[in-house]
C-alpha cells in the first residue's frame, strides 16, 4: 500500500480544523462523529479521522488518548490507531523502537485488563499485529513471553484479570494473522512459527479448562482462544485434551455454544484426516452425546439439538472417507450415521419447529459420493450396509417434506413458507442424487407406497402424504430418464384416482405429469389419463404456474400425437385466456403451448385454430389503433402484442428444433404453400403498421412489435421470406421517425438470414443504408444520451461485416463516418457498448485488403483508432474491457502490420501518454512486444493487461491480485 502523508482535510464547518492531528482536535472530532445530529457533519469528521489515524501524529496522539481520564470512545480510537500503524505502515518504525513499543502496549494491556474490554481487545490486536511483524526473527517465542509476562506474581492486576487479558491477547493472534497483509513468503514463515508455539499455549487453556476452580468467564474465553487456534491447522493429535474438555464442556449450559464452535472448528480443518486414529477417538465422545440429543429434541431445546447435530455431521461430513476406510469399525462409523439420520428425521417442520434436519443434507452426498468412489469389491460391501441406510434416508425426507395441516400452515408467515419451499427442493436435489444409488428400486417403493397409500381403506387418507410421495417421484422424473421404469404406467393410473381437494396437493399433481411428458410422448395411448387433469387445472387461478408449465410440457414433447386433443386443448386455453384467469407471463407460456400443439396439425386446421384464438385479439387491437393513446391502452396493446410473439415463437411448421433429432423423426411432411404465420402476419400487418403510427414514440410498444417480428424470423427462417421486402419498407419507416434498439435488433436479424440471398439483397440492402444514414445524424447531434441505439447499431454493422460485406461496397455508404463514429462510441461509459463497438472493429480491419473503402478509411483514419485504443489502455477504459482491446490490437497487427508499425512508435512518442507513469523504455518494449505478436491472441492480452496496470500505477499491487 502507498504510503499517505499529510493529505488535503475534509475538516468543514465544525470538524476538527484542517490538517491539524493534535489530541484536542482528534477529540473534538471523535465528539462530533458520536453526538453530531447532522449526518454530514458526522461524515466529515469520519473522513478526517480516517486521516489522522494514518498521519504520522498518529504515532505520539494514540498514547495520549489511551490516558486513565479519557471516555473509552477516546481510547478505543487511539489503540485502533495504534493497530492501524504497525499494521499497515509497519516499515516506518525504526528497528531500534521495537523493544520500546512492545514494552509499551504490555504496560497498557496491563493497565486495560481490568477496564474497558473494547479498547483492551484493540490494544490485544495491535500487539498481535506486532508479534506477527516482529516473528520470527526479531521475536522468536512471541507468544512463549506473552504467557511468561502475563503470569508474572508481580503485576498489580489481579489473577482473573491478567488471565483473562492474557487469553483475549492469544485469541486475536491467530485472528489477525488470517487477516493480516503479511507478504506470501513471510505468511508461511510465521504460520510454522506459530504452530510451534501452540506448545506454550495448549497446556495453559487444558490446565484451565480442566480446573473445577476456573470460573465460567475464563473456560468461556479458554474455548474461545482455541477455537481461534485450531483454525491455523494445528495437528488434531496434538489438540485431543482440549476436544476432549471441550466434549465435556457441553454438559454446562453457559459453555455449550463455545463448545461447539471450538469442536466443529477442530474437526472440520483440511489437515483432520490424516490423524485417522483420533478421528476413531472422537466417534465414541460424538455417540455420547445422543441421550443429550434425545432429550434436547423432546424438550424442545432447538439450540442444543442444531449444536450437537453440527458436530456429528462435521466428524461424519469431512471424513467419511477417511473412516469409511478404517473398515474393521464400521459398525461404530455406522452408529454415527444413524446418529445422523436421528438429525435428519428429527420431529417438527422446518423451519418453524426445527432448523437442524437441513444441516445433514450435504453429509448424505459425501457419504454417497465416498461409496461409489471404492474399487468394486469395497463397493459391494458398503453397498450392502448403506443401501437399507438411504431407503431408511427416502422415508425420512419424504415425511420431512410433507406440509403441515391447512390450519398451522394457515399460521406460518410468508418468511417460513419461503424458507420450507427452498427446504423442499433441497430435498428434491437430495432424493435425485440418492436414486443414482437405489436406482429403479427406489421408484419401485416410492410407488408401491403411493399404490397402498390409495387403495388402503384401513388408514385416514391424508393429502400430505400422497403429495409428498408424488413429489419424490418429480424430483427423481424431472431429470433422470424414467422412460425405461415399469412403474411408470401404473402411477399414471393412479394419478386419476388421486383426491385432490388441496392446492399444494395439485400443483403437485401437474408438476408430476409434467415431468412424465417425455414418457407421454413414448406412450402416447395414456395422454388421455391425465390430460383432462391438467386442462381442468388451467381454470383455477390458484394452480396458474404449475397447470400452465405441465400444459406447455405436454406440447412439446407429446406434440404429434396431441392433434385428437387439439380442439379440446384450443377451445379451454381460449377460455381462460378470455376470461384474464393468469398472469401476463402464465397467458404468454401458454400461447407458447398453443404454438407448439399447432405445429403438429395440417395447415388448413393450423390456419382454422390460428383464427379462432387470434381473433378476439385483433378484434381488439382495432379498437385500440382507434383511441388516443393512454397508459391503459398501452398496457393492453403490450399484451396482445406480447401474446401473438409468443404464440409465433413455437410455431414451426417446418420442425426446425427437431432437426438435431435427425430426420425419422420427423413424422409429418413438409407443408406445401405459404406458411401459416405468414398468413397471419400479412393479414395483420397493416393493423400493426396502424398502431405503430401512434405509439411510434414509445419504445415498449416499439420493442413489442419488433419482437413478434425478431421471434418469428427466428422460428421461420426461410420461411419468412415473403414477409421481407414489406417488413424492410416498415422498419425504415419506424427508425426513420424515431431511432430506437429494437430496430436495429430486428434489421440485423434480417441481414444474418436474408442478406446472403440475391432476391432479398435490394429491400435489405436499401434498409441498412438507410438506418445507417439515420444513426450517422444522430451521431452528428448527440449519441450521448443514445447508448443502447449505438450498442445495436455496431452490433448491425459487425453482422453485416460478417454475413454479407458486399452492404460495405455500396458507394450510397460513407464508411469514413461509419469508422468515426466507432472510434467515437470505443469511449462511452457503458460497458456493452463498448465491447459492441469493438466487436465491430474486429470484423471490419479482416476486410481491410477485400473491400476497397475499408482499405482506404483504415489507411486515412487507423491511426485515429490506435490513439482512442491506446487511450482506453491507458486508463480511460474499465480493466474488464481490456480482452476487447486488445482483439483491436491483435486484428491491426495481422491485418494492417506495416501501417500499425509507424504509427504506434508516433503514437506513443508523446511525453505523458497514454499515461504520466510510463517510462519511455515501458512504452517502447510494449510496442515492440505487440508488433512481434501476429499469432498468439491470448499472449496480446496479456501484454496490454501487463501494460494497463502500469499505466493505472496498479502493476505489482495487492489490488490487481483478484484480475
């Protein structure tokens, strides 16, 4: 870190005065910064504070603060003051001093032992701060002195104070060294001398911990202090007494949480397992606990059950493996799976009752994740241990995940009915993973379970059980192929037998069909079971996004032999879509499911449905054209606009998304005759152009009409192509009155399908000329306030570059302006627009020796391109786009070699550019490093990386480390 002298205050109008770091003034501020009701004020006298921390006053105020008649607001300030000095700004104390401060900060921590506790933790740090910049070198038995000094007869603190102090001192240690900025090679020297020197400080707390006469305070503060310890990963051998003491600690209630933290912490280092022998120690101290547990969980005690669940998943968690493999116990190891199951199964619901059945979660994975990692033999073994273990696992969660009565959830607040759905699809994640252990065997019981649960007439039928039942079912049918299981057709004809009087129990419901549609479409004779089910959902509000998801499901997959259906499926989504039954985004998910079932039929019935369901719609959309325009309006126009998009989104007559499945199963012929889309679009274009005409200014509505256009180019591809020359002729229209994205976004969708093919190159080509045009006055005005048009149109020109460079050759364009503009846009504050800018110019400098006007603009005007790069390397550009810049670099060196070569040498010549801080040495090996490089991509980006922190005065900072 640079270091900072004396800087311009920030004292205001009743701060401390200007740069003046006295005692008074630091006390005034302190004043202001507590009791100032001016919010301002307040934060001017933190900022100057902030300051004098780090002036080098700092060093004689902070003793002076720390004096007995001073508020504890006062001294706190000095002692961090103190911490803030020899930490960061250790290299300004004279070698010669070391002896003295050290000397000093004892004297006060002494004198803090039987004070403040907040300034004396703040002076423990600042000497921990000290011992790790003096170890081990300059203060080889730091922490040996530390227990040698404090115990000392003759101090003036009593016994419980000095000890106290003591351990508060030992605590912070290994604390500050996690934080401490401590250089790489120092970091390791000092970590081995502090794991030398838990010799002298582990006796100490087991001789504390383990005396009858310690008062709670000090065990409290003993737990404490090595809980911070074992987190330097001290070897577990060497902490067995402790754990040990620690274990029994958990009998006092007021040390219990310290307990805990100080076992979880001890078990859970990464170096833990190779000390297999004490891990076996800790299983029987672990498996005592289980009465304790028993009865926390009776009694209610949620604190006590989560403390020792946390320490029997830590031991079980993070070494599973190594205990697994200790196969001679593994029937101890097994108890403590069971102990873990306890915590699993552990009686209430979450998060309301219990909170500690989530803990174990990612335990089951790791135990699972370790089985199947043994060689085939060991496999088999654990196998046949642990498989009745994880049907034992199912059950559990699957009561775990069942909901509770109406009348309690009824109670629950928004908050818990939020956590226990997240809770759910844990374990849903949970119950997947575990079927690639039980495989088809566990579908077996789960429906064998459903099958008894509905036909038994001897038990209360509950709702909760069969949903949660079916919801194991989801969770493993959602991404596992079940398409092979033989239980599949049976639980489709349970589904019908299911009584649903209960919405979680039907949205369930659908999420199970919908998670089956891939079978469906393999067994299409069973459609009909369930099909009535889900369009009978889509009528009740309640079941919106489930009923609508598991229809749009079924569409898809289930499409070519939804054509008997299809009526029924149009004729009920009709209604509800009527009669404003779902939200905006359920009715757009559903016209998608409309596209797809639609896809499937011949084009007359397509053309006899598409005007059934559209009409009302048009209808509608009439009317509106006809008012004046009003924020209602707008919203139902959106709405219309954003349905027909949808529903031509997934309307593909020609089956382009099943192309990837390869052409048998293609099981319709491809349709003679104009497209159905285009039918409609043609119908309704002139209603479209008639709407535009009034809500031209308003870019949602723009946005929504380009949108069903974008979408149903991108669906229909060629057969778009009747739509093009009209469609052309409309968008210049639009961008010529007002320039907005969406626009652009769809032109440049043209020109990637269109623009190759000669009958369309003329209305395209007349299209992008004139929204060049256009965007190039607008440049001429002001793009400032323009910088998603400006994103677009470098994202239109890289893609007509690209797909068609021929539109370049036009005499009609004025590639110089084009290029100007880029190079004007590479400087724009928005992140997207710059990278678009780049992309164009990668694209464009290839084309430098093809295209004749490109050639030339490059010649004239490359040079004003380099200095905007170089400037944006420089420092005017954020660190993440400099991958982009340097692709303009890459691209000028290979394509532009001879003319890159003078002006980067002219360029750079300048004193101060692009940066005050270069050298011209640093300047002149960059650009000798970027000409060499005419292969390497990624070498280029490394060097401009290399050269931007240089120029940002950032190269070799800590700051850079995280780029």
């Amino acid at each position: 870190m640079e270091r900072r002298e004396e800087q311009p205050g920030a004292a205001g109008a009743g701060a401390a005065p200007a740069l003046d770091f006295t005692v008074e003034n630091v006390e005034k501020a302190l004043h202001q910064l507590y009791y100032d009701p001016n919010i301002e004020n307040k934060n001017l006298a933190q900022k100057w504070l902030m300051q004098a921390q780090v002036s080098p006053q700092a060093w004689h105020s902070s003793w002076q603060l720390l004096q007995p008649d001073k508020v504890p607001e006062i001294q706190y300030f000095g002692a961090s003051a103190l911490h803030i000095k020899i930490s960061r700004y250790w290299s300004d104390i004279p070698t010669d001093q070391y002896e003295s401060l050290k000397a000093q900060l004892f004297t006060q921590i002494t004198r803090f032992a039987s004070g403040s506790k907040i300034v004396l933790t703040r002076l423990c740090v600042a000497l921990a701060s000290l011992a790790l910049s003096m170890m081990p070198d300059a203060w080889p038995c730091a922490v040996a002195d530390m227990v040698r000094l404090f115990q000392a007869e003759d101090s003036p603190v009593d016994g419980q104070g000095r000890c106290l102090a003591l351990l508060e001192l030992l605590t912070v240690l290994p604390e500050e060294f996690q934080t401490s900025r401590l250089p790489q090679y120092r970091k390791g020297l000092v970590r081995t001398s502090l794991a030398v020197e838990c010799g002298a400080v582990f006796p100490l707390l087991e001789q504390l911990l383990q005396q009858p006469s310690s008062p709670s305070c000090v065990r409290q503060k003993v737990l404490k202090c090595f809980s911070s310890w074992v987190q330097l990963e001290v070897p577990l051998q060497d902490c067995e007494a402790l754990i040990q003491a620690a274990f029994a600690a958990l009998q006092d209630s007021e040390l219990f949480d310290s307990s805990v933290e100080a076992i979880v912490n001890a078990i859970s280092q990464p170096d833990a397992q190779r000390y297999v022998n004490t891990l076996l120690k800790l299983i029987p101290l672990v498996l005592g606990l289980q009465e304790q547990l028993r009865q926390a969980v009776q009694n209610g005690d949620m604190e006590t059950s989560h403390g020792i669940c946390r320490i029997a998943v830590a031991l079980g968690e993070n070494h599973s493996r190594a205990l697994l493999d200790q196969v001679e116990h593994w029937q101890s190891f097994l108890a403590l799976v069971n102990m873990i199951m306890f915590c699993t199964g552990i009686p209430g619901h979450y998060p309301v009752n219990e909170t500690t059945s989530s803990l174990t979660l990612t335990f089951w994975y790791t135990l699972q994740d370790d089985i199947l990692s043994f060689e085939a033999e060991k496999q088999a073994v654990y196998q046949q241990v642990y498989r009745p273990v994880y049907f034992q696992l199912v059950d559990e969660l699957l009561h775990k995940a069942q909901f509770p009565s109406d009348e309690e959830y009824g109670f629950w607040s928004s908050d818990e009915k939020e956590q226990f759905r997240i809770y759910r699809v844990d374990i849903s994640d949970t119950l997947m993973y575990v079927y690639e252990m039980l495989g088809a065997e566990l579908l077996s019981n789960l429906y064998d379970k459903l099958g008894r649960l509905l036909t038994s007439s001897e038990e209360p039928y509950s709702w909760q059980h069969t949903e949660a039942l079916l919801y194991g079912f989801q969770s493993i049918a959602e991404t596992i192929d079940v398409n092979y299981s033989d239980v599949v057709p049976g639980l489709i004809g349970l589904i019908p037998r299911i009584s649903i009087s209960n919405v979680q129990l039907a949205d369930t419901v659908m999420f199970t069909i919908g998670a089956l549609s891939e079978w469906l479409a393999d067994h299409p004779d069973m459609i009909n079971s369930v099909l009535p089910l889900v369009l009978h959902a889509l009528g009740n509000p309640e079941l919106s996004v489930s009923s609508v998801s598991t229809l749009k499901k079924i569409c898809r997959e289930c499409k070519y032999d939804l054509p008997p259906y299809a009526a029924n499926i149009v004729a009920v989504s009709q209604d509800v879509l009527m009669k404003q039954i779902h939200k905006t985004s359920q009715c757009m998910w559903l016209m998608q499911a409309l596209g797809f079932l639609l896809s499937a039929l011949q084009v007359e019935e397509i053309l006899k449905n598409l005007h059934s369901l559209i009409s009302p719609y048009i209808q509608q959309l009439e009317k509106l054209a006809e008012e004046i325009p009003n924020p209602s309006n707008k919203l139902a126009i959106v709405h219309i606009l954003g349905l027909l998009s949808n529903l031509f989104t997934t309307l593909d007559i020609s089956h382009h998304e099943d192309d990837h499945e390869g052409p048998e199963l293609r099981k319709l012929p491809v349709p003679q005759g104009p497209n159905p889309v285009v039918v409609v679009l043609q119908q309704v274009f002139q209603l479209i152009q008639k709407v535009l005409s009034k809500w031209l200014n308003d870019a949602q509505v723009v946005e929504a009409v380009c949108a069903i256009f974008e979408k149903s180019v991108k669906t229909l591809l060629d057969d778009f192509a009747p739509m093009v020359p009209q469609l052309c002729e409309m968008l210049g229209r639009m961008y010529s009155t007002i320039p907005q994205a969406s626009a652009l976004d769809l032109t440049r969708q043209l020109v990637h399908i269109f623009a190759h093919e000669p009958a369309h190159f003329p209305p395209i080509e007349a299209l992008f000329l004139l929204v060049t045009s256009v965007t190039l006055t607008l440049f001429q005005q002001g793009p400032r306030d323009h910088p998603d048009i400006v994103d677009s149109f470098m994202q239109l020109l890289a893609q007509a570059l690209k797909r068609k460079p021929d539109l370049f050759l036009c005499e009609r364009l004025d590639v110089k302006a084009v290029f100007q503009c880029a190079v004007l846009a590479l400087k724009f504050p928005e992140a997207p627009t710059v990278k678009a800018s780049c992309g164009f110019f990668t694209e464009l400098l290839p084309r430098c020796g093809e295209v004749e006007s490109v050639g030339k603009v490059v010649q004239e005007d490359g040079r004003m391109l380099l200095i905007a790069v170089l400037e944006a390397i420089g420092g005017q550009a954020s660190r993440s786009l400099m991958d982009c810049f340097a692709d303009i670099l890459f691209a000028l060196n290979k394509h532009c070699f001879s003319l890159l070569s003078m002006w980067i040498k002219e360029a750079l010549q300048p004193p101060g550019f692009p940066s005050a801080r270069l050298s011209p040495e640093q300047k002149d090996t960059f650009s000798q490093q970027i000409l060499r490089e005419r292969v390497n991509k990624r070498r280029v980006k490394e060097m401009v990386k290399e050269f931007t922190l240089l120029c940002r005065g950032l190269h070799g900072t800590d700051y850079t480390a995280d780029y």
